[in-house]
C-alpha cells in the first residue's frame, strides 16, 4: 500500500490511508513501512473503511489503518506499508 495520509488519534496511535495494492492485511498483524532510507516495523491494532469497523482488509479497498509502535513524525506520503516485514 502507498500512504496516502497520516494523521494521529489522541490516546491511540498513529493512521495511515491508502489503498491496499494487493493480498490482505489482518488486525494485530507485523507490518512494515518504508521509504528514502526509512524502515520500521509497527503493528496494525485497527481498520476503517467507510466508518465500519473490520479485522481484515482485502485487495482494492482504500482503508484507515491505525498503527501502534511508530510516530506520525517518522511516516511522510508516498511511504509504502508492506506486510512481508521479513523483507
């Protein structure tokens, strides 16, 4: 998925939108975010797709993913979020 947007939620964590390129991502899942020489890994702890709530996100859908254990400052647009966090 390439970020489209990050914003944070107060006393939850950090969001990214975007539409997801291809396979799935589930809820409490390792993912890994990239970009310029930028590389971590966060988890996902929530979805949103149009205000209704999911635990797992298919191929196509542009989707709200809350994240837990990275900062809005560390994440720019254009970063892409895998979830192959061993590559």
């Amino acid at each position: 998925m390439i970020i489209e947007e990050v914003f944070t939620i107060q006393n939850r964590g950090v969001v990214v939108t975007g539409k997801i390129q291809n396979g799935s991502l589930k809820l409490n899942e390792i993912i890994k975010i990239t970009g310029d020489s930028f590389e971590k890994k966060a988890t996902i702890i929530g979805f949103n797709v149009s205000d209704k709530i999911m635990g797992i996100m298919e191929e196509g859908v542009n989707a709200g993913i809350l994240l837990k254990g990275i900062d809005k400052s560390e994440i720019e647009k254009g970063y892409y979020l895998t979830n192959n966090p061993q590559n």
